[in-house]
C-alpha cells in the first residue's frame, strides 16, 4: 500500500476512532478574557480533528476572524461598530474602575448591576442580529452541527442551540447571585455556608455574615428578575412560542466550570457539572531576551510581576502615581502591565509595557509575587506557578476571587478605591517577606497538579461525550421538571399537614364527643 494512503488510514483512525468520531462544533463565545479562555479549547478541538466554526460580531473587540489557527468564523452583520463597541465598554470601564471612588458596598454592588444591565442590552443587540438574521440561520441548519459551545455569563447561545435543535454545553466561571447555577443549573446552594457573589464572604460565615449573604441572594434574584423579563420577551419572540430564560438555559447538557477545587469552597454540584479551572495554563517558556535581561538584573530578591487585565486600559494619574510610588520602595525589579502615561514617581526598578507574557514570567524562578485584579484567567496562572498574590480587585468575580485566596492563605487584598502608597507598600512586604504566603500558593499548585486527568483534556472530552451520545440526559437532574413547590417539597408538606390537621380535628371531635356522652349519661345517673 502506498505511503500515502497509509498516512491517510492513520489519520482517519485518529479522527474517527481516537476522539471518537470528528464532529461539528459551533461555538457562541464571548470577549476578553472569556475568549482567551474558551479559545484554548477550541484550539484543542481543531487539533483532533473536528471542525469549529465561531460565531462572530462584526463589531468585534478581540476575536481575530482572519486567526489562521484552524478554526473557522461565521462573521454576521451589527449595527454598531467595532470602534463604537470598543468605545462603549471603555466607558463602562472607565465609569466602574475610575469613578466609583468609596461608596459603600451596597451601592458598588447596585452600580455593577447597572453595568451588566448595559452588557445586557448589548449583548440582546447581538442576539438578535444572528437569530432574526434567515440567511445565517439556515446556513447554521444545513452544517448539521453536533454540538454548541457557548459562554453562559450572558444568555443567547442556548437559543440558538435550541432553534437549531442541537445540544449545547455552557461554559461558566460566575453568575450573578450564582443564579444560573442554581435556577437553570439545579445546583442546591444551601445559604448557611455557600457564599453568594458579590459579597467577600467565605463557606464559614459569622450570623450578620449569614445575614448579609441572605440579603445578597434576594438582591440578585430581583435583578436577575428584571434582567430576565426583556430577555423572555425576546426569546419567546425568536421561537414563536412562550418560553423562560430557565427552560432554555436549563436544557444544557454540560456545564464546564471554569474554577476547581484548589480555588473553591466545597459544596454541593451535580453530575452534569464539571471544573476545568486553569485548563489554559502551561509550562512557562524562555522570556524575550531583553526582558530577561531586565529580570536577571533583579539579582536575589527576584522580580514582581503586575498587571490589571485587559480590560483596564488607562489609571487615574494620581492612582498610577501612588501605585508606581510603592512599587519605587522596594528592592525587587518589577515589571507592569501599563498603558497610559508614565507615571511620574516611576522608579528605576520598575517598567512598564504594553503588554507583558504573563505566564511565562509568573512561571520564572525569580518571581517573589504576582500584582493582580483578581481576574480567574491571572488566578489560575498564579496557582499553577505556586506564585502568592496581591489583589487590587475592582469588579464583577474580581472581589470574591481575591477573597478566596486570602481565605486559603495565598494572597493579601488591597483596597483600589482607598488605596494609598504605604498600603500598597505593606502588602507587597507583607507577601515577599512573609514566607507562608509563598507555602500556601504551593500547597494550592500541588493540589491543582495532582489530578487524574487534566483539566483541558477534562474539558475536551465531555464535549466530545455529549457529540458522541447526542446529549447527556442521563446526568440531567429531575429538578428541572419539577415546580419550585415540588422542589421544596411545599405540596407534600402541606398534605401530610393536612393530614394531620384531619387526624386531630377527628380526635378532638371525639373526645368532645365521649365527653358530651359521658356527662349525659352522668347526669341521668344522678337524677335516678
């Protein structure tokens, strides 16, 4: 047999039998760091064979639709463009990060979900360019895909899954009040010890703490509520027929979450949950040679690595000047994720750049601590390099990420809004010199590198395992078919109350009874 048809058997195997028959993947995905994510799996999906198609905006920030990495992009038409999308989110950024200033928490917290109410609506704009667009949609149809992969932080890809009936798997670090998890999930998530978003609580909470996550969680159900009355008006709109947010959200088949055990509490999940926290991070490669230069110089106190995400483009002046302020007190070399200006109390230990290979340099053996936001994508690297943390959280899961870590010992929180240089200064002390926050981020990239398969293989084959069987209904829980008094059980309480209620009205009934015969017959008796 010629080589070449060998090679071709050889890869047919691989593709037919080794992941289980190639399939088709459509994906809804979201930006920034969502994408950055959610890319590391698709990639892995294109590697074995199956093909990938994404759905883009053409106002899109971040998704490259020429990327030649082997996906393929369904680009569809919007109104806004890409300069005003961009512009958009800057200003909620900007509204969020820089002008918040110290409000109280109760009003931080109303403020965000004004925020995502923007998101909301802009991501509603999307949706309905691709359902209501005809041409796009019966193209999709004709692919015949097996699967849709889509990131559930904001509704839409479980519509399109469902106009086009096909299974579909969410992908999910947080929702608000952890109500996706819990309404359309079926997650039990009992309030006494798991903490609500939002609230920088832990699982082992005081009772006003108990109180507060109380509050939390009927704050988040009443948004969720308003958020979810335009959104079923449209849903029901795109399928012609009355339908709920949790009806079409709780069909997923899978629901990938983008944390793990190293990161959280425990409590209780479901088969059809699975945690893939960290599946994008790697070894650390070699360092561009002038950066590793710079890093070298840092000699036996080694380097701090600092940065703010995507999302935060541009500090305050005085902000950036106070930060850089600490940063020029300290003897390590220090290397920032920084666009704007330059500070003007930038010391000479410190750079700044663009853009900096974060993984790569949390992953260096100079690295003594990792300056971050708080985001999970930064975390994780952190974690996976057994690098301790400062957290200058500003918004969304930031908080709540960031007090995990201080709960397991790896990590000091610094307050963005009230921050001021000596506090900065301090918690970079306290970090670096402090050797229990270095054993505590190792002993949590320990317990991330002891698994038994790893995470983005984990997350690779529940994919292919709902391709492969058409679905996972087998792992769906029944609470998805019961109504929320046959949940809690409130119709059998009340019938056994009922019960009970006709068991003791009957024996009160006869004992009156006996009563009123006993004193007849008493005083017959003492009339004779």
């Amino acid at each position: 047999m010629p080589a070449k048809w060998v090679s071709v058997l050889l890869l047919l195997q691989l593709c037919c039998f080794g992941c289980g028959s190639c399939g088709k993947v459509l994906v809804w995905p979201l930006e920034q760091s969502h994408w950055i994510n959610m890319k590391t799996i698709l990639d892995e999906l294109a590697q074995r064979g199956h093909l990938v198609t994404v759905l883009v905006p053409s106002a899109t920030v971040l998704i490259d639709p020429t990327d030649s990495s082997g996906l393929n992009y369904e680009v569809f038409l919007t109104s806004a463009t890409k300069e005003e999308t961009l512009r958009t989110m800057e200003a909620i950024m900007d509204e969020l990060v820089n002008q918040a200033n110290s409000i109280s928490h109760w009003k931080t917290m109303w403020k965000f979900h004004e925020m995502m109410g923007k998101f909301l609506t802009k991501m509603r704009s999307l949706c309905k360019a691709a359902v209501f667009n005809q041409t796009l949609m019966e193209k999709l149809q004709k692919m015949g895909y097996d699967v849709l992969l889509t990131d559930a932080a904001f509704p839409c890809g479980d519509l399109i899954a469902e106009k086009l009936e096909i299974p579909f798997i969410n992908s999910l670090r947080w929702s608000l009040g952890n109500a996706y998890e819990r309404y359309y999930g079926g997650v039990p998530a009992p309030l006494s010890y798991v903490p609500m978003p939002l609230g920088r609580l832990t699982d082992k909470m005081t009772f006003m703490e108990r109180v507060k996550n109380m509050l939390l969680s009927l704050f988040s159900d009443f948004c969720l509520h308003l958020y979810g009355i335009t959104w079923e008006q449209f849903y029901s709109e795109a399928l012609g027929r009355p339908t709920t947010l949790c009806e079409t959200m709780g069909k997923a088949e899978m629901w990938l979450i983008r944390t793990y055990w190293d990161f959280e509490f425990p409590r209780p999940y479901l088969p059809n949950f699975e945690f893939v926290g960290g599946l994008h991070c790697k070894p650390a490669k070699p360092l561009p040679e002038e950066m590793e230069k710079f890093v070298q110089s840092s000699g036996e106190h080694g380097i701090v690595v600092f940065s703010l995400g995507s999302m935060v483009k541009n500090l305050t002046e005085e902000k950036s000047n106070l930060i850089a302020a600490a940063l020029a007190q300290i003897p390590q070399k220090v290397l920032w994720r920084y666009q704007g200006k330059k500070p003007d109390t930038l010391g000479p230990n410190t750079r700044t750049y663009d853009w900096i290979p974060q993984n790569d340099l949390l992953g260096h053996p100079k690295t003594k601590a990792f300056i971050t936001h708080g985001g999970t994508n930064g975390i994780y690297e952190a974690i996976y390099h057994g690098v301790p943390m400062i957290g200058v959280p500003m918004f969304a899961d930031q908080p709540d990420n960031i007090a995990h870590m201080k709960a397991k010992g790896a990590a000091v929180e610094v307050d963005f809004h009230t921050m001021t240089t000596a506090d900065m200064l301090n918690a970079l002390k306290t970090v670096i010199n402090n050797p229990s926050y270095k054993e505590n981020a190792m002993r949590l990239s320990r317990i991330h590198h002891d698994q038994p398969v790893k995470p983005l293989d984990r997350a690779v084959f529940w994919i292919e395992f709902v391709m492969r069987h058409k679905g996972a209904k087998h792992l769906r829980p029944a609470s998805h078919d019961l109504t929320w008094y046959q949940y809690h059980s409130l119709d059998v309480i009340g019938f056994l109350l009922a019960c009970v209620a006709t068991v003791v009205f009957i024996a009160i009934k006869c004992c009156f009874f006996c009563c009123g015969k006993l004193g007849r017959k008493g005083k017959k008796q003492k009339k004779a």
